[in-house]
C-alpha cells in the first residue's frame, strides 16, 4: 500500500493495521506540512510528544505512561526536544523532586503550526468520509474499551 494513501474499504480488514495506515496517514500529512512551512520535522513519537503537550500532559512520567513507553525512553526523547530548542525541562511547581516541560517559544509555535495542521487533517477527512464517519470513529476511539482482555482464559 502506498504509505500516503489513507486505508481503503478494499484490503484485508484487520482492525490494528487499518488503524496504524490511519495514523500513518495522519502522521504523514502533518509531516507534509510542516516541511511546506519550512518548519523542521519530527519523529512520529516525538510529534505525539508535542500533541500531548499540547493537551496538557507536561510531567515526564505522565507523557511517558499516556504514550505507553518507559520513563527512560521518555527521558531520551525529552532530552533530544530539549537540544532542539523545543523546550525545556524544569522543576515541577508542584513538587520541586520531579521535572516539569515547558515548551520554549520556538515550541510553542511549532505546537501550534502542528495543531493547526492537525485540524486541517481532521476537516478533509471529514470532506472524504463524510462528517457522521468521523463523529462514529471518534466516539468508538474515546469509548470505554477497558484492559485488553486474556485470550489465553477461554
């Protein structure tokens, strides 16, 4: 499959990679973007880094549990946005042992860039699928799917 297309009706429809081609989909597009901006690229995990910034997860260990990888992972890649100038790690208001990010002004510009681009994403698959498509996919993506079950018990 062409990585730049979105899924399509027609392949094998096995639900984890139609959703990983979606968020291919949308990962690639914001790349897009930010290169036609001149605005330097990100990693995919570094990208989900900034959006999760920008919904206001700013403690390593929070980012870190949400994106589902180890606080020394997060560290890593906290520490690489830091020499990019994208923010900064400093310490939590809320309790001086931990750290805290805050995003410089370069960040925050390029957050919002993101973000913009993000809902531009979200609008044209809406003109693509039709606005009841996306409303149905959002409302099965934010339901309560609880812990993935054991497979091994039946």
């Amino acid at each position: 499959m062409d990585q730049s297309q979105p899924p399509s009706s027609d392949e094998s429809e096995i639900l984890l990679r139609l959703l990983f081609d979606a968020y291919c989909w949308f990962d690639e597009g914001l790349q897009r973007a930010m290169q036609e901006q001149n605005i330097p690229t990100l990693s995919r995990s570094h990208s989900m880094i900034m959006i999760c910034l920008g919904q206001g997860i700013r403690r390593p260990s929070d980012l870190a549990r949400k994106l589902r990888v180890s606080r020394q992972a997060m560290q890593k890649s906290l520490a690489d946005l830091e020499a990019r100038g994208f923010l900064r790690l400093v310490p939590d208001p809320d309790d001086r042992r931990a750290k805290y990010v805050s995003l410089s002004k370069t960040g925050k510009q390029r957050q919002s860039s993101a973000m913009n681009c993000l809902e531009t994403l979200e609008n044209e698959l809406r003109d693509r699928l039709g606005a009841r498509s996306v409303a149905a996919l959002t409302k099965a993506l934010v339901g309560n799917w609880g812990e993935p079950p054991s497979l091994t018990d039946n």
